[in-house]
C-alpha cells in the first residue's frame, strides 16, 4: 500500500459530543440527503444515533456505514444547530472508525485507491492534462458505457472540466505600489492542475491590492480530501508538509481560494499534536475573500455590466462562516447585479469526492442545484471552490440549457481590476 493512502489510527467517536445532540429536529431541512429522501436515517441526528451506539458497543455494519457514506459532510447541519453540536468533529471521527473497522466491497475499494492514489498528488494530476485533452471531446459520449461498468468512473468522465492551459507561477509576485503585507498562496491540487487560471488571478489581485505573494514551490496537497474521508494520518502528513512549507516561506498570512482547502488548514492545530498543533495555531490562514474585506480596497475597480449568480461553497458559508465577503466584493465591482440562488444552503453535491463515491445522490443534488442557478437568468456563476464548479457545470449540461459560464469571485475581480472585457 502507497504510504501516503493508508487511513491511519486515531481516536474513536468522541461520546461527549454525541451526546451534545438533544435530536430538536432543526437540523432536518438543512440536510441535503435528508431532503432528497426523508429518511431519519440519512439525516444529522440519525447519525449521531447510529455513532451512538458504536460507541455503545454496535459493530460498523455495511448499512451503518452506508448511512454515514451518504452524508457529504456540508456542515449546514451545524450552521442550523441550535445547540452547538459539533456535527463536523463527529463525521471526521466517524469516518475515520468506518475506514478502520468495515471491510469494503472490493470494487468500492478500488475506486477509493484510485482517488486517494490520484487527488492528493498534483504531479499525478498534472499527468492527467494530456490524455484529458486529447480525449475532451470522446469523454461525456463515452459516459453511457462507463456509467455499466462503474457510476464513479463515468462520473469522473462527467466532471473532468475541459484543459486549460497551463500557467507556471514565479514564486514571488511583487506588489504593485506600496507594499501592504506579505501573504502565500495555496496553490491546490485540483485547483492548481485543473484551475490554474484561477491561482493566477488570485496572485494579480493581491500583487494589485498591494501585497508580495510568495508561492512556495514545496507545499503539496494540505489533506482537506484526506481528512474529511476518514484518513486522519495521511491528512497529519500532508498538513505537517504544508505548514512547514509556509513557515519557510516567511508570510504573515497564507491565503487559501479554494473552500475545503482553507477549512482544513484552519482546523490544522485541532489534527495535530504537540509541537505541530503549537506550530499550526501560529500560522495564520484566510479566505481570500476574507482576507480581501480585512485588507480593504486601494486598486481601481471598472465596470463589468453582467449579471451574476453567486453560488455559496459549502465549507466557505458553514464550515468557515464567510457569506457575506464574497458578496461585499462582488457588489463592488460597478455595473454588476448580483442575484442570489434560491435553496443556497443545499450543498450542490460535490462535496471533495463525493460526486465519485455517491454519484446517484450526488447527481440529484447537482441537478437540483443547476435548475436553481438557470432560473436566476444570470449570465454568469460564481463560485469559490473547484470541486463546486465541476459539479454545477457538468449539471448544467446535463439540463441540455444554454451553457453559463462559470467564473472565481477572483477571476470576476481580476477582471475588473484590470478592465477587461471578459472574464477567464
């Protein structure tokens, strides 16, 4: 087994948060798959029931596991708590308890060797462009027959946004004008490899809001996909690599444009021990459309006369708390209408590699999500994570509507900053 894939040991199921869940019910409209099938089972508080009795004594059974594999783990449920449960802590032990005692399907266990071989590997990645461009156009025809053979691997067929060229990044982007702060960039693994243009524009528009960008070579996947899959000792790896790269680099703040990326990394002092956890809570971490409102404007916004949807990441809105930011910036920019989206709270079902391992309830969500973005009439959606975007881009297709495209809150910034025309 590759080293870097193994789940890892850790604690078991916490009892005390467990038992924090006084099962009020508010939690119910929250859940997506609660929502989609109105089953006590497939919704918060149903779960903390069965993590009950685990720990209680109940093996992980297949249909246990089952229950707690179909949550995509949004965290809205802790957003509507009204009793502070931490729904986030107990689905990460969870997971990680199933990933140690219940023994899988051997084709379930294939696909999940194959994304924990692949994702958290930008190099790996990286390998994927070529082969992804040459066969753009032959993937969603041949979706059909893959969707027989394995529902994950057409989904991945589905999702696989079309090549964009690659952009090397300097390691230091200057800033323009007065230096305000010195910040690193995480660069990402799908966001680097699949998004770079995103990464690029995030490095402009802080070089123009005053900032030097260090963009540490070294840093590798930060174990956001990792984590939240019941692998807390490749995550620890990742996470220590990550902080070690930073600390190098001698930053004020590391700035994160990708939603689980930067909840992860704020969390990073609560997977770790010691010196790491000491070492973690020393590192500062932002959003960049936190960071951006905290800094305050000094580049020149022009106009962008579009309409735009903006689509709430779910652990942007309820793992980190961040709604208001994005928006604030993207009200901003002169002649953009902002338009909202009805059921923002609903996550799209991406979800990390969710769309892969559930892809039926992932599909439904998509789609739910995309007839709720094309009712807006907006000409373009944004969004601030990669998963997020791959999802409501191939729903949007699937739909058969006119294509909308889909941009970064960076990207629309980067746009207006630098008065250009279009977006991209």
């Amino acid at each position: 087994m590759d080293p870097g894939t193994d789940p890892g040991t850790g604690p078991g199921i916490d009892p005390g948060l467990i038992g924090d869940c006084v099962h009020c019910g508010f939690c119910l409209p929250s859940c997506p798959t609660y929502v989609l099938w109105g089953e006590e089972m497939d919704s918060p508080r149903g779960r903390i029931h069965l993590m009950g009795q685990h720990v209680a004594g109940t093996p992980v059974t297949g249909e246990m596991a089952g229950h707690f594999d179909a949550c995509l783990g949004c965290m809205a449920c802790v957003t509507a708590c009204p009793s502070g449960v931490r729904y986030d802590r107990l689905i990460e032990q969870t997971r990680a308890v199933v990933e140690r005692e219940h023994v899988r399907p051997p084709a379930d266990r294939a696909v999940r060797e194959l994304v924990f071989r692949l994702f958290p590997y930008p190099r790996r990645l990286r390998a994927m462009r070529l082969p992804l461009r040459l066969t753009a156009g032959l993937r969603r025809r041949i979706a059909p027959a893959l969707e027989r053979v394995s529902p994950s691997l057409a989904a991945l067929a589905d999702l696989a946004p079309d090549p964009v060229r690659h952009r090397r990044l300097p390691r230091r982007v200057r800033a323009v004008g007065r230096r305000r702060a010195t910040v690193g960039l995480l660069t990402g693994c799908v966001q680097g490899e699949f998004f770079p243009q995103v990464n690029a524009a995030t490095a402009r528009v802080l070089a123009m809001e005053g900032c030097d960008v260090v963009i540490p070579p070294a840093q590798g996947c930060c174990g956001a996909l990792s984590l939240h899959s019941g692998r807390p000792g490749q995550a620890a790896r990742f996470a220590r690599r990550t902080i070690a790269a930073f600390e190098r680099a001698g930053v004020d703040t590391v700035v994160v444009n990708a939603a689980g990326c930067g909840s992860t990394m704020k969390e990073y002092a609560g997977i770790l021990d010691g010196e790491w956890a000491a070492r973690a809570a020393a590192l500062r971490v932002a959003d960049l459309a936190e960071y951006l409102v905290e800094l305050g404007p000094v580049a020149t916004r022009h106009p962008l006369p579009l309409t735009a949807a903006y689509h709430d990441a779910c652990h942007l809105a309820h793992a980190q708390g961040i709604r208001s930011q994005p928006r604030e910036l993207l009200a901003a920019v002169p002649g953009l209408e902002l338009r909202e989206i009805a059921e923002s709270a609903i996550c799209c079902g991406s979800a990390g590699t969710y769309n892969i391992l559930q892809p039926e309830a992932a599909r439904e969500l998509g789609d739910r999500k995309a007839e709720r973005v094309l009712a807006t009439g907006a000409d373009l959606l944004v969004s601030a994570n990669p998963g997020c975007t791959m999802q409501i881009t191939a729903a949007i297709r699937r739909a058969g509507a006119a294509p909308i495209p889909v941009a970064h809150t960076v990207q629309v910034l980067d746009a207006s900053l630098r008065a250009l025309r279009e977006i991209g």
